[in-house]
C-alpha cells in the first residue's frame, strides 16, 4: 500500500500542471489601453522610414499581367505621419502619379487607416486560441469573428462585419505583433451594381522598435472583386524599413513673441 502511495504521489508531482486559459477580455482591455495612450501614439508617430509597395495585378488565370513597384517616404509632421510618393518603378513621381488611385492604393489606404480602438473590437467576438512564441517572444493568440449585432450601415460597416481571423497580441507591452484576416463573406456594394469584393485576404506584421512601440513592417493583400463590369486581381507587398526616431520640435524661447 504504502508503495502504491509514493508511486502515485510521483507521478502527479511529474505530470505537467494546466494553467488556466488566460482572461480574454483582460488581455483585450490591456491591448486598447496601449493602442490608444496618447503618449504612446505620439512616440510611434515620431519616426520616419521608408516604405515600398509592390503590386502585381493579375489575369484571371492568375497570372501576372503587370507590376508595380512604388516608394514612399513617411515622415512625422505636427505630431502625424505624412506620406509622399517619391518613385514609381524605379522613376522619380510626378505630381499625376501621386494624386493617381488604383483599387490596390485604396485597398491598402483603408487597410492601413483602419486604427485599433474600443468601438472597433467591440464588433468581434474574441477566443482565445494559444499561447506561442513569436519574433522570439510569448505571444497571445486570439480568433475573432464580428458579432451578430455589429453595426450595418455603411460599406464600411459590411466590410469590417464581414472580416475573421487571429491576431498575436505581445504578453509584455500588450501590443499586436501579427495579425491575419479574411472575408468570410462576399462584400458587396449599391446591391452589387457597383461591384463586389469576392476576396481579401490581409496579413500584417509588427516590429518592436523599442519598448511599447511597434510599427508596421510589412503587409501582405490578396484580392479580387468586381468594379462595374471589370474584374480586379491583385498581390501586394508592402514593406517598411530605414526606421529612424525624429525629435518633435519645440520653439525655443528665443522664437517666442514677446509679450506685451
């Protein structure tokens, strides 16, 4: 008997011990906080970098009919990030190019304009998946799926509504790391008149500058859909790089008006 007892008693001390799925909301609520600290915002609109954007636009077979390739510079001004197009397959932009919009620009300024915040992930349910390593640190992995009462006003309402996924969520400075996303559904606009978005498939990566800060450092965007009569197909690239901190100015006293 007292044999039986020590054997067992080894074994329980062995086995591996579960800890408790970690709280969702906690994690998510920790997450918004971060994203929307306006000190954090404003040292993550501090820096400048390059960012460069390959399109391959396809036929329907999938094959690549045309690329191109544009470079940007993104620098801090006034406390926001301002973009300009500084080459266009491998020349110099002109100001025609830089006011052009294609539906792979578009796609990509929304995808990048969409911010992270309290109503935005109100619209999802959130589950938690695992924990794993990333970019050699610990990582939350969270699902979401929009929720059945999710704002339906708008095309941007059935857009958002229509997305799932997983994101990577940092366990130390609580910010995303990675996140990937997928229609689930057809997005369709003016009662699919006006065209449709058949498919949207966006990966985003993250790169901690430095403590709390990420930025973007690549995107990924697999899409088709329909505008009027025309069918569009498209892979893009985006990465970032060259990141550099620029100090905020301020006005010495000597730039002050004198007071009167």
């Amino acid at each position: 008997m007292l044999l039986r007892l020590l054997t067992l008693a080894l074994l329980c001390s062995a086995a591996p011990l579960r800890s408790a799925a970690p709280d969702v909301e906690a994690i998510l609520r920790k997450f918004i906080e971060t994203s929307e600290d306006p000190e954090l915002e404003a040292r993550r609109n501090s820096f400048a970098y390059q960012r460069t954007s390959q399109v391959n636009y396809l036929d329907d077979d999938g094959s690549t009919r045309r690329t191109r390739v544009r470079v940007y510079r993104v620098t801090p001004e006034n406390g926001r990030p301002v973009t300009r197009l500084i080459s266009v397959n491998g020349r110099a932009a002109s100001d025609p190019q830089e006011k052009e919009r294609s539906a792979a620009r578009e796609t990509g300024e929304k995808s990048r304009s969409i911010g992270v915040s309290e109503e935005l992930l109100s619209r999802f349910n959130f589950t938690f998946l695992r924990e794993e390593t990333f970019a050699s640190r610990p990582m939350w992995v969270l699902a979401f799926r929009a929720r059945e009462d999710a704002p339906r006003d708008d095309f941007m309402d059935k857009l958002i509504n229509a997305m799932s996924g997983a994101i990577w969520i940092d366990q130390e400075d609580s910010q995303m790391a990675k996140a990937e996303i997928k229609l689930s559904d057809r997005v369709s606009f003016f009662g699919g008149l006006a065209g449709a978005i058949h498919k949207l498939d966006l990966t985003v990566f993250q790169r901690r500058i430095e403590p709390s800060i990420w930025l973007t450092e690549a995107i990924h965007i697999d899409f088709s859909g329909r505008k009027l009569f025309s069918s569009m197909r498209f892979r893009c690239f985006e990465t970032c790089s060259n990141f550099e901190n620029i100090p905020v100015q301020h006005a010495s006293a000597s730039n002050l008006p004198a007071e009167k």
